[in-house]
C-alpha cells in the first residue's frame, strides 16, 4: 500500500517542527479530535498523520516525551498568525506628547496648554513638558520653576510625575503619566 503524503509547504524556521523534522524518538500523539492516542515512535505517528491526509505538528517540543497533533499545518500555522494578530490589536503603545511653555506665558495660553495636557494624560500616554528660556530669560528661572509647579500641581489629579522638573541648559523639563492608582 502506497501512502500518499499531503502537500508539504516551505518551512520557514518559526520553531515549530512538523513530520520528518520532529527529532524525538518517541512522542505523545493527539489525533485530530483532541483524543490522547498515548506514545507512539516518531514514525508510527508520523504515518498516522499521512493516513489521515495531514500533519504531524509537535505542540510541546519541552514536554517529556514531546506533545505532537496531527492537524492540517497551514490551518494551525492561520490560526496562531490571527492569535498573534489579536494580541498585537489589543496592546496599548505609551507615546510620548510634548507640551511647550514659555516662563511668561499668559493665562488663557496656559490654561489652552493644560487642557492639551490633560488630553493627552486621559488618552493614556505620557507627557513631556518642556519650559524654554530665551536671552535674558535665564536671570529668572524662578519664573519658569513657578510655572512648571504650577502645571504639576493643576494635573496632580489625574498624573504623577515621572521625573520631577529639572533644569537642563536652557529649559526645564517635567515628565508625567497617567495616574492609574
């Protein structure tokens, strides 16, 4: 009896071994339904999957002896690509938005300023605020300390501060994230 053997794709190296690749002498074989055969020799369960029309996948390369199903390989490779997919959907990415100030900024400026700010602490990503100094501005740091306390002190209920503010040349900067606590 001639054993015909399914369509084998080209194997990128993703870790995953299938048929003749499997290394193990002997394996614990899951048919296609789900059931527990028991163990097997390698090439008894690999012909099992050939009498079925499918694959021979090792699951659990680092169970003693190693896990292996049969089922159709590029089904289960789809079905690990759309799991992969879906987690990838669900993650949040932290970015980083910047607010710039200025140490004589005027009160609506600071007051649009901190509603941006806001804005952005709510949608979940950290914020960067930057206060520069031109020219002589540098005599009065007093000035730019007093307006980074003061947007520290108006964001205190939905942030927490990161790295205090700090002068660095010729700006201060602040950085803050969401307080989720």
């Amino acid at each position: 009896m001639t054993i015909r053997r399914p369509f084998q794709p080209p194997k990128k190296d993703d870790g995953t071994r299938i048929n003749e690749s499997i290394t193990s002498m002997k394996v614990r074989l899951i048919d296609k339904d789900g059931e527990m055969l028991g163990v097997y020799g390698t090439k008894q369960a690999i012909e099992k999957a050939y009498e079925a029309g499918l694959d021979l996948v090792e699951i659990s390369p680092n169970a003693e002896p190693p896990v292996c199903k049969i089922l159709d390989y590029g089904k289960y490779k789809f079905e690990q690509q759309k799991k992969a997919n879906e987690a990838k959907k669900k993650q949040k990415t932290v970015d980083v938005k910047e607010i710039k100030l200025r140490p004589a900024i005027g009160d609506h400026d600071y007051q649009v300023k901190l509603k941006a700010a806001r804005k952005f602490i709510e949608q979940g990503d950290k914020l960067k605020v930057t206060l520069r100094f031109r020219g002589r501005e540098m005599a009065h740091i007093h000035l730019g300390m007093e307006v980074m306390n003061r947007m520290r002190d108006d964001m205190l209920d939905i942030a927490k501060v990161d790295q205090h503010a700090k002068t660095e040349g010729r700006q201060i900067m602040m950085v803050m994230s969401p307080d989720v606590g």
